[in-house]
C-alpha cells in the first residue's frame, strides 16, 4: 500500500508517534511517507519561529521521507489559522500527488486538524482516510468553552470524525470521553500507540546497596499531571523516614514556579530528549505519575519496557493498563499514593525483565504496525 501520513503536530512539537507508526509500516514493505506543516507561534517557539525554513523541502527522519513545511502563526488569530493550516496541507498535497502518485489511504494523527484537512483532501480526491486519535479531553476542554457560543471547531472535527473510513483512539474509553464534544457516531477501533521496545529495552538495576531508592517521573509541568499531589506525598515519605529521591523531568520542570516547589532530593531535568529520558529510566528504581488524566500513559509503558514498575492513579484507561508492574491508586488522594511508593520501594521480587517482553507483546512496532496495517488493507479493499 501506499500510505500518506499527516500529523497535527511534528517536531518542534512533538508528534513522534506519527513517525513511530510510519516506521513500523515501512518495515511491513508498504511505502510509507509524511506530511507535515507545523504551526509555529511566537511566543511557544520564540527562537524557531524566525529561524526555521520558510520554504517547503523533503528531507530524512530514520529512513522515512518528510515533506515539511512551517506555518508562521498569528497571535490570537484562530480561525484565521486554522483555515490557512489546512489550506497549506492541500496545497502540499497537490505537489505530492503530482510528484509520488495518488496515496491508497491518508492516516491523519488527531483530527485537530489533520483529521479535517484529510476530510478535505478525501472529498477531492476519493481517497480513504483514517484519523488516530491521541489528544484528551482535557486538552479540548481547554480550547473550548460553551459560556458563549457554540465554538466553530466543533462542528468541523465532528465532520472529520463522521466522514473517517475508521477513527482509531488509542483507548476505547477516549470515544466516550470526547463524545460531549463530537458524539460517537461513527465508525472506530482502538489500537494504542507503539512502544519502541528496541530502544527503551531491560536494563538491569544497580543493586540498592549504600544508595537511595530513586523514583522518577516523566511528565510536562502542567495541573493534570498532578505534580502538587507527588510532591506531597514524596514529602511524606522522606517525613517516614525512607531514603528516597525524586527526578523530575518534562516540559516546565525547571521553570521558577516548579523549581520554588522542589524539597530536599528532588531533581529536576528539564526537558529531555529520547536519549535523556532513556537514561533518567535506566537509573530510576520506579516510575511515578500521579496524573488527573491520561489518554494512554506512554511515559509508564516506556518504562516497563526498561524494567522497572510504576506507581500511577486510576486516570490511565482500563483498556491499555498492563497487567504486570503497575500500581494504581485513586486520583489526588496523597495518603493512597504514599502507601503505593513506600510499598515499591521496598519490593523485593520484581521481575523486570518479564514485564518488558509483556511490552513488547502489547506495544511492539511489530504488533502495532500489523493491526494497522490489517486495518487499512480492509479499508482499501472496500472502497
């Protein structure tokens, strides 16, 4: 097959899960390429904003072929740039039919907005296409606000959902979570998002010996990731008198507000790259989130993968928790997630390297690249 995948966000701003499934069917032999147009904004991209190309260029990200292009925003002007993001990705894909072919199927990552653009591409061109969905209510719940009007997105994303050959959450219960917003009728199947179990692969622990027990977590300084409940109850646990440190490390976690809040042994990392995180996993003895919500939770599978367990609350979705490795507890309740630290902490028997091949099983760029592509060849054959 020939596959076109459009992500809503590609590096700067994340979006990397696009170029994970994009590898993972490549490596099936289906020829597979991205396109991408990333909105830059003045203030969230300062720097990149007046110094990346202006132009529209390919180039090579592990082997897959980008068509890239970077959108210049303007402040406060919404609609305005919605419209031209999506007018930007037709365009682009004129010259991409023009120069590769006519793709088999477009699999858009997040409707917002590479769902609706390959809605649009789809009426023109009669191509199939699929959106996998990754962003949380809570993240719509910030965009949208129903004190006035209706807001205009709604009833574009809802379109984009409703004309899909398949909307593809990477949970079943985000179909319920977002159905105040666009319902739930139409046509979906959750498959997760891929672990690369290659990178993120066991690593076996210095002993505990004359060190403390290091924790980590892996999440960007913002209230739903609840790091006013971790950093409570972390407090509590060296108040009980165990020898343990925290690392933190995520977008705003060396930001004033978060740095004026960190206690005795609690490390912040900033931001970091693949490599960072894989090396702040390989020296941690646990994971902890305490998270108000989670579409998925891919910072616990990446570290299972690596072999160490988690400590996280109810807000990771039935559907896509593993069944080893994990602790759970109730949303914002310290006292329920001191007990789970303190009892990971001093356990004795955890098989790492177990839970990680259980990884691999669920997550694996094998596993998901083959219910993706089963998937789209049905799609393709029926149309």
């Amino acid at each position: 097959m020939h596959i076109l995948e459009i992500p809503s966000f590609f590096p700067p701003s994340g979006g990397l899960f696009c170029l994970d499934q994009a590898k993972a069917l490549a490596m099936l032999g289906h020829e597979v390429r991205i396109l991408s147009n990333v909105q830059l904004g003045l203030t969230i991209h300062k720097k990149d904003y007046f110094t990346l190309p202006f132009g529209r260029y390919e180039h090579q990200m592990d082997s897959v072929m980008v068509y890239q292009s970077y959108q210049r925003g303007i402040p406060k002007a919404i609609r305005y740039n919605v419209n031209r993001w999506v007018s930007i990705v037709q365009s682009m894909f004129k010259d991409y039919e023009a120069k590769y072919g006519r793709p088999d199927i477009l699999h858009a990552h997040c409707a917002k907005w590479a769902g609706y653009a390959a809605m649009k591409i789809s009426q023109e061109y009669g191509i199939p296409y699929v959106i996998t969905e990754h962003l949380s209510k809570a993240i719509f719940n910030d965009e949208f606000c129903f004190s006035g009007p209706q807001p205009f997105q709604i009833p574009m994303l809802t379109d984009a959902y409703c004309h899909a050959a398949m909307v593809i959450p990477v949970s079943k219960e985000l179909v319920g979570s977002l159905a105040v917003y666009f319902g739930s009728d139409y046509q979906w199947k959750a498959i997760g998002n891929i672990v690369d179990v290659d990178f993120f692969h066991y690593q076996q622990r210095e002993p505990l010996q004359g060190r403390p027990f290091r924790f980590c977590c892996l999440a960007n300084y913002w209230p739903l990731k609840g790091y006013d409940i971790l950093f409570a109850a972390f407090c509590r646990l060296r108040q009980q008198g165990l020898d343990v440190e925290l690392h933190i490390a995520g977008r705003d976690t060396d930001c004033k507000e978060c740095l004026s809040l960190l206690k005795e042994a609690v490390i912040s990392h900033g931001l970091l790259d693949k490599l960072g995180v894989r090396e702040l996993l390989f020296h941690s003895d646990a994971l902890v989130l305490a998270s108000r919500s989670e579409t998925q939770g891919m910072a616990l599978l990446e570290a299972l993968s690596t072999g160490i367990p988690i400590v996280t609350t109810e807000a990771i979705p039935q559907s896509v928790r593993p069944q080893q490795g994990c602790s759970f507890v109730p949303i914002d309740d310290v006292t329920a997630l001191v007990d789970a630290m303190r009892k990971v902490s001093q356990q004795q028997d955890f098989d790492g390297e177990s839970v990680s091949k259980k990884i691999a099983e669920m997550a694996s760029p094998q596993v998901i690249g083959k219910k993706l592509e089963q998937l789209f060849s049905e799609i393709v054959a029926s149309k």
